[in-house]
C-alpha cells in the first residue's frame, strides 16, 4: 500500500443557498464539513486545487491521469 499524504486548503464561507452560484462561476467549490456531535462547518475549496489533489489520487490508486 501507498502512503499517500495529501492536503486540501479550504476557508469558511458564509454564503449559502443559490449565493454559492457565485462562487462557482468564480472557480470555488462549496462544500460543508459534518462531524459527530460538531455542528457543521461551511467551507470554501479552491477548484484547482482540488483538481490537482483529485488527480492525484486518481493517477496513485486507480491508474487514471486526467490532464
């Protein structure tokens, strides 16, 4: 097995509802962080950084390399 470490950046964001449309036009990806007993946590990834993680997950486990 691979020992694979990798990182994804994200912000909190306050937008919510038909407002993240805007951030995805802008190139962000909305996504929300849910816990065990933690309330939820609204957040903001880049949409080129989470390609290029994504495709590095692609490419180590599964053969895949989307460029």
């Amino acid at each position: 097995m691979t020992n694979l470490n990798l990182s994804l950046k994200a912000k909190t964001r306050k937008e919510t509802g038909k407002q993240v449309n805007k951030l995805r036009k802008q190139g962000k990806i909305p996504a929300v962080l849910y816990g065990h007993k933690v309330e939820p946590i609204n957040l903001l990834v880049d949409y080129s950084v989470f390609e290029k993680v994504f495709n590095q997950i692609n490419s180590e486990f599964f053969g895949f390399n989307e460029d």
